[in-house]
C-alpha cells in the first residue's frame, strides 16, 4: 500500500510523505506520534455530530429499518453513550463544512450499522466499537480532492486509483487520533471495501474482520439509494437489497448480514432463520451495478 499525496493531520502537521511504502515500521511511527499528541475523548451526546445524528432518523429512505421509536431510542442510547476523541470530532465537523454528502452518508451508515449489529449475533459485537466504526470509517474521504469527490460522470482510471487511497488514508489518521483499544476501528476504516471473494480493495484480501463487515454491507446499501455526482439516480431500497444479495450470491458479503438487512427492511420483522426470499419479479438491476466498484 503507497500513498499518491502527502498525508496530513487536522492540524497541518505532515503525518506521512507521499509515495511512502505503508509497512508496520510506519505505522509504529505515527502511533508514536499520536501518542505524543493524545487528546481527550467527549461524549458524543454533548456534540453537533449528535444533534445531526438524530435527524438521519427522519430519512425516508430508512423509515422501515430505522424509524420505528423503540429503535430509534435504542440507537441513539448506544451512540449517546460513546466517548469519541476530540480531534474526530474537529475532523468530522470539518467533513460537514466541505463533504456534506460524505458527513450525511457516515451518520446513516452508523444508525444503519448499530441497528444491524442488534440483529445480527447480538450481543456479539462491542456497541462502542460499532458506533466508532459506522463514524469514521471514511475518514480518509476527507483526504481526496473535491474534484474528484464530486466530479460529474465516470472517474479516470487515475482519479479513481486516488479515490481508493481514502481506506489506507482514514487507517493512517485514525492510528494517529486512536489509543489502542479502538485498533479495530482504525481497521475498519481501512478494510471496509474489501470483499470475502478478495475481489476488494486496497489489499484484495479475503479474510474479513466481522466490524468491518457489517460497515461494508451497510456502507454499499447507502451509496446505491443515495444520488451520486456520477449517476443520475439512486436505486429503490428493494433494488439496493437485491444487489446485496446478488453480490452475497457471488460470495462477496456474508449472507446471514444481508438477509438480516432484509428482514430489518420488512415492513413485517421476520426471524432471518426462517425468512422466505423472493427471486421473482425483483426490480431489474441497472446494468452499472454489475461492474461499478462503489466507493
Ligand atoms: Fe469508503
Ligand atoms: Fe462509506
């Protein structure tokens, strides 16, 4: 993994040069750097991040998964309750002010995350962990240009290998900003584009830690019914779900997660063991679905 621009912290200082080779030896380096930098963490429920936090639960889009009031109180006591680091906070208020759709787009994938976690093995995933994950896995979003973050229509194969330098980015900030009991968040920010058939990126590796996962799915679900520069429309949820199941098909996602997000999106809540899926009359895929790589 190599980086194609200097990398920089929130605060101007040069985390690391382009071109570097990211080996473990760096990676030590900007943790020791980050050490000597440690801020305090704040509780999430006393920040403007939590306040926009609250309104993605008006969202249409995610009325059936999100809305109902029990849930939305449960999902918002887990992420209330996390304690995030100050400098994530300058980071994400900072996201708000240039990346609007991106800062949108990380508060639904955490709602979304949190309340996939809760069906899915409960009890088996940390809620703090989650909730950190779902907020910063693109992070390094923050990194690329506007330009090509909001370029209308198809990127060139070299916008597009900046594009996928925003995992290796966001892993670097965060083992900056993170003590090392959140490791696994800076993971997530790193391997949430990697897919259990390798067909991923950055690395194309196969082995998938089971956070990263879940913000994978979710993170997929939400760039397809969301507009995008490149793409005149968003898809219906049905055909967003339809694809996660093609792309599970293919061995991309773990099955059990995206047939726990379809019995979420059921009007009526099915039990995901004995939940009975259609493969008749879907929606047609459109045809960029088969091959567009979403970032
Ligand atoms: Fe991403
Ligand atoms: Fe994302």
């Amino acid at each position: 993994m190599r980086l194609l621009n200097d990398l920089y912290t929130i605060y101007g200082d040069l985390l690391v040069e382009k071109n570097t080779e990211i080996t473990p030896a760096v990676i030590k380096k900007i943790r020791k750097m980050g050490e000597a930098h440690k801020q305090a963490r704040v509780p999430l429920k006393n920040t403007e991040l939590f306040a926009d936090f609250d309104k993605v639960f008006y969202d249409p889009k995610y009325a059936n998964i999100l809305k109902p009031p029990a849930v939305k109180k449960q999902v918002c006591d887990i992420a209330g309750a996390l304690a995030i680091e100050n400098d994530l906070i300058f980071e994400l208020s900072t996201m708000k002010q240039n990346l609007p759709y991106t800062y949108h787009h990380v508060l639904i994938v955490a709602a979304l995350t949190i309340r996939l976690s809760l069906a899915y093995k409960p009890g088996k995933f940390d809620k703090d962990t989650i909730t950190h994950c779902g907020f910063t896995h693109d992070i390094g979003k923050t990194r690329i240009p506007i330009s090509i973050l909001n370029k209308p229509g198809k990127l060139t194969s070299e916008e597009r290998m900046i594009m996928e330098t925003h995992p290796v980015m966001g892993y670097l900030l965060l083992n900056y900003y993170l003590k090392k009991d959140r490791v696994i968040c800076s993971i997530a920010g790193l391997d949430h584009h990697e897919r259990l058939d390798g067909s991923g990126y950055p690395k194309g590796i196969k082995k998938i830690d089971k956070y990263s996962q879940l913000i994978s799915v979710v993170d997929v679900l939400d760039a397809l019914m969301t507009k995008r520069p490149y793409r005149g429309k968003s898809f219906s949820l049905r055909a967003s779900l339809d694809y996660l199941l093609f792309e599970s098909d293919r061995k991309r996602f773990d099955r059990d997660i995206v047939v726990t997000l379809i019995c979420l999106a059921r009007k009526e809540k099915t039990d995901p063991r004995h939940i009975k899926i259609s493969r008749e009359f879907r929606e047609e895929l459109p045809e960029e679905m088969t091959h567009e790589k979403y970032v």
